[in-house]
C-alpha cells in the first residue's frame, strides 16, 4: 500500500529492480530486495531506493496525501529520517525488510501443540502454518485463530491433571544458573549471541538455499560448543551476560 499504484524499487546502479510492487505478497517483494543486495547492487545502508515519483502522474497531490493519511506512522518516520522531499515523493526512499518477513521455528500441530509436552506456540513465534513466510495481513486473524485454538486444547489437556514439581530436578537446574556467575571460561554470551545472530540473518533470511542452511547447521553446532566455556561477570543485579547466557 505504500508504494502506491507505480511505485518501483531501485538498485545502487540506478537500474530498476521491481515494479507492480502493489500486486505482489510481502513475501515476494522482501525476497527480489534480499536477492539485490545479495548481489552487491543494495545501498550503503544495506537495502535498495523505494521510488514513488510515478505516483504522482496518477493523482497528484491529492492521492499522495491519501496513501499519506492511510499509513500516518510510516510517513512521520521517513519525515525525520529523510525531509519534506521524501515525503512528497521527490526523492526516493532507502527500504529493506526486516525479521518480519520470517516466520518463528516452534512447530506445532493444528492445536497449537509443540513436540514438547505443555508447550503451545500460535502466531509469528510459531511455525508450520505458512511455511518460512507468512503472508501479508494475516498477523491478527491468526493469532486470534491459533491462539484459541492453542489456550482452548491447553485447558483440556490440563484437565485433570495435577500439577508436580520433580524437586531434584528443580534444584539442578537452579543450581546451574547459579553457577553462571563468576564463570571463568573464555568466550562471552553477547559475543556468541552476536555470531547466532549473524549466521541466522545471511543464512536463514530472506534468502536462503540448502547450502546457506547447512552453513547455518555447522555456525550454532561450533556456537553451541564454545557455550560451554564461557565468561561471566559475577554482578548480581542486571546482568546481561547471564540472560544472554
């Protein structure tokens, strides 16, 4: 909707890269964006040029002011970050899709149920409805579909049960955030995070191949062994490094 009716995107060369913009799923524009700057031909803020100019032979002042009201939120944003000339559609905006695009990795059934037992995911955090997209505007119903779906097969499945706690248990792991503090090893979380972040964003993005996914599979097996030797401050209030731990 925001790109109007002849909004088209632009690589960093000046060449045209996408057009009908509005007729595509977000899915698809987010890929021909992702598949550009893979190339090398994004911008130096890591997206391509969002032109809007063609709107205006469409209907002037008068219909940019209408897609302006329908997405006030948008418009303030790019008013701050680019002027009054973005705004009126003379200059072109730099976009790029975000984690919005991807969809969450707890698979569930058609109630809403993971293969762990007591654990139930609808929405974005979920996967398995749509695969690894989710198709536009459809953020809201399915959370009001699946998440009713989820809390109702959740109650059921609680009925009658009572709830235990495997005191051993507890206490080890209890025992083992503890020992989190003070760790002495070699590698620390916010480090690792960032290297699981990194992996996850250029291999399990936007675009993604068998390849790129099998590169991801072997960064958060050697992630997951440096994990265990890691260093941690022994601060007890707010520490991040224990959350990111």
């Amino acid at each position: 909707s925001t790109a109007g009716e002849h909004g088209k995107l632009i690589n960093s060369k000046g060449e045209v890269v996408l057009t009908q913009i509005k007729v595509m799923t977000r899915a698809q524009v987010a890929r021909a964006i992702g598949l550009e700057v893979k190339k090398g031909n994004g911008t130096q803020y890591g997206g391509l040029l969002l032109d809007l100019s063609g709107n205006l032979a469409l209907g002037g002042e008068t219909y940019r002011q209408m897609v302006a009201q329908a997405t006030p939120f948008i418009y303030s944003a790019v008013r701050r970050a680019y002027g009054e000339k973005a705004c009126r559609w003379e200059e072109p905006w730099d976009v790029t899709p975000t984690v919005h695009f991807t969809m969450g990795g707890v698979r569930i059934d058609e109630f809403g149920r993971s293969r762990v037992e007591g654990l139930y995911a609808a929405g974005e955090a979920s996967g398995g409805i749509h695969g690894g997209n989710r198709l536009g505007s459809v953020a809201l119903s399915e959370i009001f579909v699946f998440g009713l779906r989820a809390g109702e097969q959740a109650a059921r499945d609680a009925a009658g049960r009572s709830l235990r706690i495997d005191d051993d248990q507890a206490q080890s792991e209890s025992a083992r955030l503890v020992a989190l503090y003070g760790a002495k090893g070699k590698n620390q979380p916010t480090q690792l995070v960032r290297r699981l972040q990194a992996t996850l964003w250029n291999n399990v993005g936007v675009v993604r191949d068998a390849a790129g996914l099998d590169q991801a599979l072997r960064d958060i097996t050697e992630i997951e062994r440096l994990a265990e030797d890691l260093q941690i401050p022994d601060e007890k209030r707010y520490n991040l490094a224990v959350a990111d731990a």
